[in-house]
C-alpha cells in the first residue's frame, strides 16, 4: 500500500489520520501539537520532526490545516515541505482553499510530483466514521491514482480541473451558512408565537423546510453549546472566500452577504473562537428567547 503522510491532525485531520491507519496505510504524521501527533502514533502511525519530513517519507502527502495561509507557510518556497516531495508522489490538499494558491502551488511542485485537491464535507462525525464527501479536483491521472486511498475517507465526487473541487467545497458551505442563519430566525418566529421547541423542529424535518442544518446542526442549539467544532472564525474565513469567488459574477447575492453579515455580527459579540452556531445564540439574546431542548444530544464529534 502506498506510504502516506498526513500533516495536520486538528478537529478534521485526526479523525481522518485514524481512518487511513484502520485501513492498513502506513502513515507518517506531524502537527505543531506534539499530543497530536503522540495520539496518532498510538494509533500506529510514524511521527516526523518536521513537516519536510513527513512529506520527504510519503508518497502520497495529505494536509489538512485552518486556513490558506497555513498551506502556504507549510508547503511553498524552497524550504516548504512541497519541494522535498521525490518523483512520482502526489499531494493531496484537505483544506477548504483558495483556489489561486493551490494552483500557484502546483507550478511550485518539482518536476514529477503532481498536485490534486480534496476539500472535505460532513463535520467531525463524518471524519471518525469514513462517511464525508471529498471534492476531487486535479488532473485525471493524478485523481485516479488517489481515489481508491480517498474513498477510505468517505464519497469522492470529481469535480474537474484544480480549483474546481475548492469552488464546489465553498458553494455547500454558502449554502450551509445561509440555512445556519435561517434556522435561527425560524426558531424565533416559532417560539415567539407560541409554537413548542420541539414540535417546531419535528415539523421542519418532515417539511419542505428540511436540511442536513436542521438534521444535524439544531441539536447543538438545543444543548446549548453551539458546535465548538467548528468556530466562527472558519465560517468568516470561507465566507471571505466566498466574497473572492462571488467577484467574478458581476451580479448581487443578498443572501449571502446577509449571511456574511449574521456571522460577522456574532463573531463582534462572542468573538471568532466560539462555535458557529452562536449566529443562533445572538437571535436567542435579542429577543430573550431560549432554544433549549431536553434530550439525549450527544455531540456529534464524540458519536
């Protein structure tokens, strides 16, 4: 089996490392954690010293870090962890990105080493149990040769050349945050006028109002903790991205730049680390409601 490296063991890439050992992949890791990389290699996995050497070992190299800037410390310019990558490996990028650096990147990677990219969907439960969807973009030979090893991780939906697969990544998160933000107000507007919490969310799931927001994001409402797996700071980070994309339409999205807005505003009172879900939490405290609901709502990253 093909030798991977992984760098990047944080919410996402841990849970992810962890389904590739459980498959038989001899896997290498780093993380500036050094828990994080004590935990993989409980699992079985290789520490490294550094991310050049985790990429160096690997013929098949996976990261999964916050934000683009992160990618670009960790893999570019002749001391980055891309230009010691030997001939016939491949990186495959895990980060929601932006898809003029990974294509920058790619004309960075050394003669013989191929560059594709992977964004992923489906929380942290999705990571610990194999069930994500990842966004393949790259060229064919190259995406064909990492599938197989992808698909141990969840669905692989090809979207076409580099930069497609972070493009079709970012429009399911504007539509995800744009159903974030809805699934406050309808709360509020329910509950306000009388209607019970829970018959309230009962009748959304078996209704038009449906979504995978109200299915597996309400229950964090309902527990009052908001999803601290994934901050605030994320969702502004990929709703910037968004902003990037949406120039090159020539055209006004109101949703969302209102949704952009509804985060940016919980993010100014609550600040950028607390979980995304707060976008709720902030119609909550306006209008002095309350969106707890008694249950067994166990958090989705430890199901």
């Amino acid at each position: 089996m093909a030798s991977i490296g992984f760098i990047g063991l944080g919410t996402m890439g841990g849970p992810m490392a962890r389904r590739l050992l459980a498959a038989g992949y001899p896997v290498t890791v780093y993380d500036l954690v050094a828990e994080r990389c004590h935990e993989a290699a409980a699992a079985g996995a290789t520490p490294a010293a550094s991310a050049r050497d985790c990429a160096q070992a690997s013929e098949i190299l996976m990261t999964s870090l916050p934000r683009p800037d992160h990618v670009e410390s960790v893999m570019a310019g002749p001391t980055g962890a891309l230009a010691t990558m030997g001939t016939g490996s491949v990186w495959i990028d895990l980060t929601t990105n932006r898809k003029e650096l990974i294509a920058r990147l790619a004309t960075e990677a050394p003669e013989g080493v191929d560059v594709v990219e992977s964004p992923v969907t489906g929380a942290v439960d999705g990571a610990r149990t194999g069930t994500l969807t990842l966004f393949l973009g790259g060229a064919e030979p190259a995406a064909d040769r990492v599938q197989p090893i992808l698909e141990t991780l969840g669905t692989v939906i090809r979207c076409g050349p580099l930069g497609t697969g972070n493009v079709v990544k970012l429009v399911t998160n504007q539509l995800w945050f744009v159903a974030a933000a809805a699934l406050g107000e309808g709360f509020a507007v329910g509950l306000a006028n009388g209607v019970e919490l829970g018959t309230l969310w009962h009748a959304i799931l078996n209704s038009v109002g449906d979504s995978f927001v109200a299915r597996h994001d309400a229950p964090s409402i309902f527990a009052g903790h908001y999803d601290p797996s994934f901050s605030l700071d994320l969702c502004l980070k990929d709703l910037g991205l968004l902003d990037e994309l949406s120039a090159h339409i020539g055209a006004d999205l109101p949703l969302t730049r209102a949704a952009q807005q509804a985060f940016s505003a919980a993010g100014e009172r609550y600040g950028r680390d607390v979980g995304e879900l707060h976008v709720a939490k902030r119609i909550e405290d306006d209008a002095g409601l309350c969106m707890r609901l008694d249950g067994d709502w166990t958090p989705h990253w430890e199901k």
